[in-house]
C-alpha cells in the first residue's frame, strides 16, 4: 500500500502526527494473512481474526509504499497462528502475530442474522 491521507494517525482525530496510523498497520498485516490462505479455503468457509499481537517498530510518512507478509506458523484444529511483518521503503516498521479462525460461512451468518434481530 501507498500511506494516504485517509491512512494517517492525524486523521482519527486529535493527533497532528502524519505517519500511518498503528490500526491501519495491522488491518494491513491482517489482510497479508487472509490473502496467504484464501485459495486454500473451500466456499463454505470464513477465516475469522480473533487476536492480533504487533509491535509497531517505526513511523511510515505520508507516500511511502509498506509491504506486509504474513507466513502460517501453526494450525491447530481450526485456529491459524500467523507470523506477520511489515516494511516500508527504509525498514521494518511492525512484527508480530495473527490469529484467526476457520469457521462455516453459514453457521456464522446464521449467527449474526440472530444477533441482528435480536
């Protein structure tokens, strides 16, 4: 990704600091791990976040490119531990790990169709 202005710690609000913001890192590094297992999903199944543990590293400035990777470490039954990182241009600007889930698509819509309607 090229960092934004939508992408910035100044734009959530009371921060008047451009670099990219620690939230948008890690939606980054958690897009990075859905797409290094998507072609292995079959369609009934949703991969699910369920914990995020980042270390942000080192500020990004608006323009500069970050590349996040994510490499599966571990699968446990249904749970998926991922080793993730993020780069800009000059170094490493975030470490961490990701853990989601494989679920059914349809239990889980079925879930929250309930918890909408109460």
């Amino acid at each position: 990704m090229i960092v934004r202005n939508e992408d910035l710690v100044s734009h959530q609000g009371g921060i008047s600091v451009e670099v990219l913001s620690t939230p948008r890192l890690i939606q980054l590094m958690e897009a990075s791990a859905i797409e290094a297992i998507q072609r292995f999903l079959s369609p009934d199944e949703v991969s699910l976040g369920t914990q995020v543990r980042i270390k942000h590293l080192s500020p990004t400035p608006l323009g500069m490119k970050v590349t996040a990777h994510a490499i599966l470490k571990e699968v446990e039954k249904n749970r998926l531990l991922f080793w993730v990182d993020a780069y800009d241009e000059k170094e490493k600007v975030a470490e961490g790990e990701h853990e989601r889930i494989l679920v059914s698509k349809e239990r889980f819509l079925q879930k929250v169709e309930k918890k909408r309607i109460g």
